[in-house]
C-alpha cells in the first residue's frame, strides 16, 4: 500500500533536468495526446498515475487501458506516444 508515499511526492526537477515524477507538468496542464486520444478537457489529466513514490504518464504505461486497444499493442503504441510526447528529453513543465 502507498498510502505513506502520497506525501512523499519528488519536488519539481530544472527545466530540462531528466524526470522524477513530480507529476507538475500533467496536473497544470493536458497535452495533445490527452486532449486528442481522451477527450480530456481540463487537469489534471487523467490517465496521471501514482506508484512505487512517483507519478507516470498512463498513456505511456498502459496505452490499451486509455485508448480501447488490444493489451498486444500496448509495446507498439508506447513508443509512438514516448516520442510524441518526448519522454527521456528532460521536464518541460513552467514553475
């Protein structure tokens, strides 16, 4: 259980610094994907995801569980959505 670790969220990295997980740039703000492939209008967005003491993208994590995919397709779909949204490239979330 994580109950404990919800309090325990990484503070905003640098801009440009590799992630953490604070989950800033997800709560303040949706991207194209989110508005696009959820249909979500406002933050936070909702595929955020909470575990192991960090937020992911669920997009990312799970894309059959957002999109209505085949679990199969979950491996192609990431990379797609890894590139669009430039996982690995450093956080990009304004303070």
């Amino acid at each position: 259980m994580e109950d404990s670790a919800l309090f325990e969220i990484p503070r905003k990295p640098l801009e440009g610094a590799p992630c953490n997980g604070c989950g800033l740039c997800c709560a303040t703000a949706l991207c194209a994907l989110a508005l696009e492939l959820l249909e979500a209008r406002e933050a936070p967005c909702p595929a955020m995801e909470f575990a192991n003491g960090r937020f992911w993208c669920g997009l990312v994590r799970k894309p059959s569980r957002y999109c209505g995919t085949p679990p199969l397709s979950d491996r192609l779909i990431r990379s797609f959505i890894e590139r669009a949204l430039a996982i690995g490239e450093g956080c990009d979330a304004e303070e």
